[in-house]
C-alpha cells in the first residue's frame, strides 16, 4: 500500500460573485475525481466549499486549473490548521433513544490510544445482556461516522471505543435506534471526559549557510520545535528536526529572506502533538458542542406515551442499565429495564392526515370472514405506522445526483425524486409526505395531491417546508414511529424536542440506495456489479446522469 500524507491545513474556496456555490461545487468534485489527493468538503449549514491542502503552493495550482477548466476566478483564504481532539483518561458515555415505539441503550467505554493510533472499535459486552447481531450493528454504525471532538468539533482520534452494554426492546427496537443511541453515547461520553486538543507537527530539514545558523537554531527553539546536531550540507549547513504547523507555515519565506536566497526548507506531516496554546485555539473556535444538532451528547427517554430529551449530564439519572463503571459494587446487579407506557390513538392521526391530503381511498374488497382468534390478535398488537416527511429541495440540493439536474430543470428533479421515493415507499410500506418549499412563489396557494402511493404537498406563500415540516411533525410525531429528513438544523431541532427520529439528507440517500438494491434484486433486472447505483434508468448515487 502507498502512503498518502494527510493534509493538513484546509482552505476556504469563494467563487466568483455571479456563481452559486452549488454550481462550483460539481465541477470541484470533478476535478476531485481525476486527482485522489484533491479533498474537497461541502458546509451545508455555512454553504461554503473547503478544500484541504498542504500549502499555499497547492492552493496556486488549484485556482490556475480552475481558470483553466471552468474560466472562474475562485479566490482561496488564507486557510486554517487541521486540528485533531483525543482524552486523557477512560470515560464511560451512555446513549439512550426511546421515542414512542423505539427503544435503544448503549453504554461504551472510551479509552486513550498512543499518538497514532486513530480509532479503534471493540466489543466487551456478554451476549445474555446484548445479542450478537445488535452488537455488530453498533459497532458498524460507529465506523461509519467521523466523530467530533467537544473542544472545537475537529475529528476524533487516538481512541479506543469499546462496547460494554446495551438494550434492546424485543417489539420495538429498530436498527436506527442503535445509531441513534450509539452516537450519543460517543458524544456523552466526551463531555464528561478531560479532552485534549491536538496540533499537526511537521518534520523539517533546514539548509543554510554557516553564518546564518544561530539565526536558524534561535527560530526553531522560539517555535517550540526540537533538532538534531547540525550536519555539513556543502557550503551549507543542515538542521533536521520537529516542529508545529502553526509555528512552520510561512517560514520558507523567511528562510529565503534571511538567507537571501541560499537557504533551503523541506517539510512534511509528521503526526500530532498536543497544542501548546491550546486555550487560545478553543477560543477561537468558539464551539458550542450542545449546540451541535448532528453531533448531540443528549439522550431520549419516554414517559406516558411521548419522548422527551434529557440532557447529557442527567442522562445516568434516567439509563435503565448500570455497569457500575463509576462507582464501587459489592455484587452484581441484573439490569433494569423500564416499562414503557404507548398511548395510541389511530383516530387522532387519520384525522390529521385527511386534514392535509383528504379521505384515504382505500380499494373495496368482499366482506372477510369472522374469526375470533384473528380478530383478538389484532387487538392485541395493532399494526404499526411509519411515517417518513422528506423536505424535497434539501434532499435534492444535497444529493449529487439530482442537485446536477436541477441545475438545469428544477422540475424534473422533483418528478425524479418523487419517482425514487414512490419505489422506496413501495417497498418500505411506510407513509411517505415529500413537502416542497413555495414560500417565495407570488400569489401560491399550496395544493396536496397524491403521486404513486405517496403524498406531496407545495407549501403556500409565505408558508416555508420547513414550518409545514415542523407543525405536521408535532401533530403526528406524539403517539407514531415518525421520521424527518433533512439536513435543516431547525427541523432537526424541531424533531429532536418532539421526541420523533430525523435523518440527514446525504445519510438518507444511502438508505434509497440500499432499499433500490433489494428491489433490483427482486426482480432480477439489473447485473450484479449496478446493484445499489441505478436510480429511475437515469440516476445513480455516484452523481454521473446516464
């Protein structure tokens, strides 16, 4: 395997004022196609392009092929260091998601690795406490996630996460649940930890002449860096040694300053240490971890048939089951596990939704036959509605896919979307709103119609998808399994105090894919190596229009 050095440093890209960023970005994904070492990264929330680079020499050579390929003038800032977060001691985090009718518990062990060590992911948990299976499914949804530090929100390393308890509900545990819970257990577990901020360090070698070298030792103990005895270079001298990033960015240019032009500097990454003013970069940053919607340490428990959010340091106060991690125990004690109360009122919810999209046109069928038994089953366990509410431009927008035809037929992209979410509604069998956002349409009255079994609503003006979003959500999301989808930090507020699951955009166009998988392979109809990509014979998830 070839090594590939991590950059470190990352640079803001702007486009030029007539060009939208969501049209920049398909033609630096492009680019990033053809150059593995390109990394390009889309901000939803601040809808602004960062590219990550070594240095200032990269970031000329990217604006000049920009010009030379797309004829835009993108301006690049000065770029900012890639930081990195780890912690100091072992710290028990316990996640717990129990909205009605979903019920997930996971306790995990976070324990610091040696500098380089990234993330590791192991299981220590009994399997009379958590079956197999679910134990797998955690540990497959905590490697599927980049987990944030709580100092700056940089990336997480140097970790070792282990599984040491978890609950499942035998009726209503689902396999989100245990995303759900097992990402706030990561996130409860650092805010209760000693963190620690990590700096990039680069190895140097650092040629100058012989008069010039006390100059050069001076710099590099001010930088707080260290280096070997000098070695003779010629008619120069050699330092080679470690030192921040911070302290070495623009120091090539004062080498050949001082040197006039004789000296000569090479550097390259050479792992992370911990930041030395690390008060000041956290400050900076000005991160608010609770703040953070798509990273939340807070948990969901239930209580008389409605979810209810506890905030991280209560949540040991509420978890159902006890490792005894964190206090002494003079025997074991079996985990508890609450009741949960369900109230359901299957009336109450058909009457919201012939509110917004009329009666339910159910097909007529002859009369079945009375049968005592079936009939006391049913009572007994009432069939269970899902209820998916997709926000139709932030899917669409954040899909590559379908964000390149929009660019050129808006309307198009909607009838594509609807198209997929009527095969995946198909296949689910769930209840499925797509809400399309008209509050800047003049004079627009909203209208609802029915399209494949799913059910699509235009706001009216005035009236944003996101408030319809938010209204239909609270109306239905107290007794029933719901789910928003969308990357709105609002909505997801919004479904997180209601207690209801919310999904984001791009994580959602895995679970299409996935869904559009089992149905191809259903019928047969696609070759093997296609499963999974092809999308309404036009569209696939990798971004490319057949």
């Amino acid at each position: 395997m070839i090594p590939v050095l991590e950059p470190v440093l990352r640079y803001r890209i702007l486009p030029p004022a007539d060009c939208d960023p969501l049209t920049l970005l398909p033609k630096l994904r492009q680019l990033e196609e053809e150059d593995p070492l390109l990394r390009i990264v889309w901000d939803a929330r601040s809808r602004e392009i960062g590219v990550q680079l070594m240095g200032t020499v990269q970031t000329e050579i990217l604006r000049r092929l920009v010009k030379e390929r797309f004829d835009l003038d993108v301006t690049v800032d000065a770029g900012r260091i890639l930081y990195r977060e780890t912690i100091a001691a072992p710290v028990e985090g316990v996640g717990h998601f129990e909205p009605l009718r979903h019920y997930a518990e996971v306790h995990l062990l976070l324990t610091p690795l040696p500098g380089g060590g990234g993330i590791e992911l192991a299981a220590d948990c009994p399997e009379g406490v958590l079956d197999r299976s679910w134990q797998r499914l955690i540990l497959t949804h905590l490697a599927e996630k980049q987990h944030r530090g709580v100092l700056t929100g940089a990336p997480l390393t140097d970790v070792r996460i282990t599984l040491i308890a978890g609950r499942a509900h035998p009726k209503h545990t689902e396999g989100g649940d245990f995303r759900e819970a097992a990402c706030r257990a990561v996130r409860q577990g650092l805010m209760r930890a000693e963190s620690l901020l990590l700096e990039p360090w680069y190895a140097f070698r650092l040629e100058v002449p012989p008069a010039e070298l006390g100059r050069a030792i001076s710099d590099i103990r001010a930088m707080n860096g260290t280096f070997s005895s000098p070695e003779d270079a010629g008619e120069l001298t050699a330092l080679s040694g470690r030192a921040p990033v911070a302290a070495l960015r623009d120091y090539a240019a004062a080498v050949a300053a001082y040197t006039h032009g004789r000296g000569k500097f090479f550097c390259r990454p050479d792992g992370y240490e911990v930041c030395a003013d690390a008060a000041a970069v956290v400050g900076a940053a000005n991160y608010a971890p609770e703040a953070d919607l798509e990273n939340t340490p807070d948990s969901v428990f239930c209580a008389h048939g409605a979810g209810f959010p506890v905030k991280w340091d209560r949540v040991r106060e509420y978890m159902h089951l006890d490792t005894g991690l964190d206090r002494d125990r003079t025997a074991a004690e079996p985990p508890l596990l609450r009741a949960r109360s369900l109230d359901i009122d299957e009336k109450e919810l058909e009457a919201i939704m012939d509110r917004e999209f009329g009666p339910i046109r159910r097909p007529m069928y002859s009369a079945r036959q009375y049968n005592a038994a079936a009939e006391s089953a049913e009572r007994q366990a009432p069939a269970k509605k899902e209820y998916l509410l997709v926000d139709g431009y932030n899917v669409i927008f954040a899909w590559p896919s379908l964000s390149i035809i929009a660019q050129d037929n808006l309307d198009l992209a909607r009838r594509q979307l609807a198209d997929i979410l009527a095969n995946y509604r198909g296949y689910t069998k769930c209840e499925l709103v797509l809400v399309f956002d008209a509050y800047r349409v003049p004079g627009g009255e909203g209208s609802r119609e029915d399209y494949h079994g799913i059910h699509v609503a235009y706001t009216k003006m005035g009236e944003t998808g996101d408030a319809y979003i938010e209204k239909l959500a609270d109306d239905i999301g107290k007794n029933y399994a719901v789910r928003a989808v969308t990357s709105d930090a609002l909505v997801q507020l919004s479904a997180f105090r209601s207690g209801i699951l919310r999904t984001g955009a791009r994580e959602f166009e895995n679970e299409v894919a996935w869904v559009l998988a089992r149905i191809d392979e259903a019928l047969g109809q696609l070759d093997g190596s296609m499963r999974g990509e092809k999308i309404g014979d036009k569209v696939n998830f990798n971004g490319k229009q057949q």
